[in-house]
C-alpha cells in the first residue's frame, strides 16, 4: 500500500472525542439514575402497602373478637352519651360459647398506644389482653412496637340509650381506628358492629 493511500485511509477513520465520551456518560447516567429512583419509588410503595396489609389484617381480627361479644350481649355502654365518641366499651352478655354470662372491657391504652380488653368469662378472668398489636414485630426490647393506635373511639349509634339496647331493633356500636406504622404509614379503619335482635 503506498504511503498517499495510506494517509487517506487514515484520514477517513474517525476517533471518539472526548466530548463525546462526556456525553455518553452523561446520558448513561440520567438513564441509570431514573431507574434507580423507580426501583426505590417500587420498594417504598411496597413497603407501604405491605404495612397497611398488615394493619389492615390485625384490624380485622380485633374486628372479630369485638363483634362477637357485641352480637349476644344484652347490656352495652360507653363512658359518654348516645352519638358521643368513647375510648371505653362495655359489654354484658352470653359468653361466646353460650356456657354462662360474661363481662368485657375494651378500651384504648394510651400509655403504649394499644388496643385492649378485659376478659370476665364465667369463673376466669382475663386482664389487660392486648388485641392491637396482636404480635410483637419488634426485633428487640428497645424497639418501638410494629403498629401503634393511634386513635380508637366507640360511637353508639343506635335509636335508644346504649344502656339499655332495643330489643326491636340492634344496638349497633360504630368503631373508629387510626393505625400507624413504624416508618409512619397510616390507615383509617372503621366498622359497625352489631347486637343479634333478641326477637329474631
């Protein structure tokens, strides 16, 4: 190959040129930083719904254990008047397995953030037992519980005094919870719950 033909072949190459090289890596990095926020925006919008899953889930079992006092009960108050919020429910009833009269409390602890209740069945009783939170999510002594309440008030809503539940119609006790997590996730959790008409 002769030396002109040879600066031609050379002189058609074309090298990369150090702005280019800047440019590509600036390119590479936007694409490689909004990838990255989608996958953090992915874990923390998991994150959050997994959360609420589970405060959904321990709302609903403390659901369970309320409406079934509330369903045989023949006597149900509140600290407060009719259609004004409580922190505090009574209910006296048949026990849950229709063996004898029970007595429950549930009330809101404000001192660790719990829901709980009073369990005064038959010849046992059953003190302080904690319905939120149910387990204990805490990976140590020092860490803060899983789901705190926030907030828990019982509403009567019913036509006649709670104190003294129709028996033509339901006494019906409206619960109201706020629940928070750890990593300060929220839900707003409210039910009815309802005493059986004893005519039915």
């Amino acid at each position: 190959m002769s030396k002109n033909r040879l600066k031609k072949y050379r002189s058609d190459e074309k090298g990369t040129t150090l702005i280019e090289v800047v440019v590509a890596v600036f390119i590479s990095s936007i694409a490689i930083s909004g990838l990255a926020i989608t996958y953090v925006d992915s874990i923390r919008l998991l994150n959050t719904e997994t959360d609420k899953m589970v405060m959904y889930n321990e709302a609903e079992a403390a659901f369970n254990v309320l409406s079934d006092a509330v369903t045989y009960a023949e006597y149900i108050s509140t600290r407060t008047g009719l259609n004004r919020p409580s922190d505090f429910l009574f209910v006296k009833g048949l026990d849950m397995d229709g063996s004898g009269y029970a007595e429950r409390n549930f009330y809101y602890n404000s001192s660790d953030l719990s829901f709980r209740w009073n369990d005064l069945s038959g010849d046992r009783g059953r003190f302080n037992l904690r319905l939120i939170p149910l387990f204990d999510y805490a990976q140590g002594p020092q860490d803060d519980p899983y789901i705190t309440v926030e907030e828990l008030t019982f509403t009567a809503i019913d036509e006649d005094e709670p104190r003294n539940p129709t028996t033509e119609g339901f006494a019906i006790i409206r619960v109201d919870m706020k629940l928070r997590s750890p990593r300060g996730d929220s839900l707003m959790v409210s039910r009815a719950v309802a005493k059986l008409n004893k005519k039915q």
